[in-house]
C-alpha cells in the first residue's frame, strides 16, 4: 500500500514527495527542489533508505536538493530525456539525472509498479507519475488550474493535449501536484476551467 510524506520546501512553495510501500524499508522522493537537510531528516527519522529521485521535469525549483541528495544517498536520479535540453537558468546549471524514463516507462522501486505518463507542456520532458491511485502531476495539473507555458520549452498546444488526456483517465486518481493543494481527478475534470475546455 502506498504511504505519502509532502513536505513543503522553498521560496516556491514546491511540494516534495516522500513515497513507499507501506512495507517497503527503501523509498522514492518526487521533486526535491529546496532543503535537502529537511527532506533527509525527513528520511532518518521514518527509518528509510532514499533508492531513488522522480523528477516531474527539470525546473530549478523541482530539482534544487538532487545533487546534494544523491551524493549523500548514492540513489538513482530518473528525469524524462527531453527536458536534458532546458535552458541551464531555468534548471540551475546542468541537469543532474543517472537515468531517463519515458512515456510508458514502468518502473519497480520501494515496493511500489510507477508508471510514466509523458505530459508536455509546462516542458517538453514535463511527465506525470501513477503509483496505485495516485497521480503526481508535478506542474502539468494543479487544483484549478494548470501550469504556466510562457517559459521556454513551454507550449499552449501541448498542455492542452496534456490535460485532455488526463481528463481522460480512469479510475478517479487522487492528484498531489507541484504546488498547492491535493486534488482528486474528477473534481478537476468537474470544476477546473483548463480541464472542462478540453
């Protein structure tokens, strides 16, 4: 069964994941952009041994405590191969990854099936990732709104065949995005203005 740790990191507000099989002693972190001391206290404390980092995408805000991380840890650091392209300011210098996944990638970590979900838009390596019923959508879907395309590697088009296929999706995931609050995928379909003008 999956366990899900948000901690809250940074001037953005960016939410970092913790995830594991209940039983599982390893973990996976999703999105450690800031405060790498915060999220390995976080890791200690629940007894945990860091196997690997998910980046949603390559923003610096999303992938700020991932070197650090990774040299203390010696864990895997998965990104989607397109964002390797990013402008070096958007991403804090070159960045850090030791392996690429892709749309339809299945990976097997800290007890728990991850699937990729290619979902361009915010960037072009921008992906989503199922874990049981959860989808962490990173910037793609937020609750109300979506993430922003006017940054470079950023498009309109893409997002919108972005959410379409999410507003697609069953069964009803529960979201937990980049920032701000959790959300369910049928409220968004429901009540979210980018996702009901898909």
């Amino acid at each position: 069964m999956l366990t899900v740790q948000a901690l809250v990191l940074g001037a953005y507000q960016t939410n970092c994941y913790i995830i594991h099989d209940q039983h599982a002693a390893g973990c996976c972190v999703i999105d450690p952009g800031y405060d790498p001391e915060t999220i390995l206290a976080a890791l200690e404390a629940q007894g945990l041994t860091l196997e690997a980092i998910l980046l949603t995408h390559g923003h610096f805000d999303h992938v700020g405590a991932v070197r650090e991380l990774a040299a203390d840890t010696g864990c895997q650091v998965y990104v989607c191969a397109e964002d390797l392209a990013l402008p070096q300011q958007l991403t804090a210098g070159p960045l850090y990854h030791t392996q690429t996944y892709a749309e339809g990638s299945r990976l097997h970590l800290a007890g728990l099936d991850i699937t990729v979900l290619h979902t361009p838009g915010h960037t072009p390596g921008s992906v989503c990732l199922q874990v049981e019923d959860a989808l962490f959508s990173g910037d793609t879907l937020f609750a109300g709104s979506c993430g922003r395309t006017d940054l470079p590697g950023g498009s309109w088009d893409a997002m919108t065949r972005s959410l379409a296929r999410l507003a697609a999706l069953e069964p009803n995931y529960w979201v937990l995005p980049g920032h701000g609050e959790s959300t369910s995928l049928s409220e968004e379909t429901k009540y979210n203005p980018y996702m009901r003008a898909q």
